[in-house]
C-alpha cells in the first residue's frame, strides 16, 4: 500500500471531524422533533453527554495519530505538522461553511 502524504492525512482527518460536526449540529437542529419537548433533566443530560463524547471523538480523530507519529516513530517535526495541516483545513472547512450559510441565507 502506498503511504499517504501528512499533508492528504490532515485533510481526511478535518473531513472526518467536518462531517461528524455536521451530523451533530443535524441531531441538535431537529433534537426536539427526534425527541420531543424534554421537560425533564434527560434532555440537558443528553446535551453533555453528547458534549463530553464529542470532545473525546474529536481529540481522538485530530490527535490520535500526531501522537502516533511522536510517540512510537518519535517524528516530532511530522507529528507537528500533521497538526497544523489538519487545524489549517478545519479554518477552510469553517470558512467554506460561512460561505455556504451566506449563499444559501
């Protein structure tokens, strides 16, 4: 299998991470339809649950394999790298979703 460049890496991960926000913020925008008025504690509860497992899928699909790289094959340059090309993608994948909710107002 041919290696992946960090570069082709860093925008699979922020793809990945732009895709599991969207089905998220999805949930969340039609939350009361989909579960109906929470006139209970669940719902809040529900909130920060999904709140705390997001943080924990999203450090996992953007660190995992930085750490990876300084951890065992101790490349600290690449590792680093592979940080800031996927925190690049996220801004234009932000600024790309501004463009869209401008467009589409």
């Amino acid at each position: 299998m041919k290696k992946l460049s960090l570069e082709f890496i860093s925008f699979l991960q922020a793809l990945g991470l732009t895709v599991y926000i969207s089905l998220i913020g999805l949930l969340m925008r039609n939350g009361n339809a989909i579960f109906g008025q929470m006139d209970t504690f669940l719902g809040p509860t529900l909130f920060l649950l999904i709140f705390v497992l997001s943080a924990v899928v999203c450090g996992l699909v953007f660190g995992y394999y930085p750490f990876i790289l300084w951890w065992e094959h101790k490349e600290t340059k690449k590792a680093i790298r592979v940080v800031f090309y996927t925190a690049a993608w996220l801004v234009f994948f932000g600024l790309f979703t501004i463009l869209l909710m401008i467009l589409f107002r």
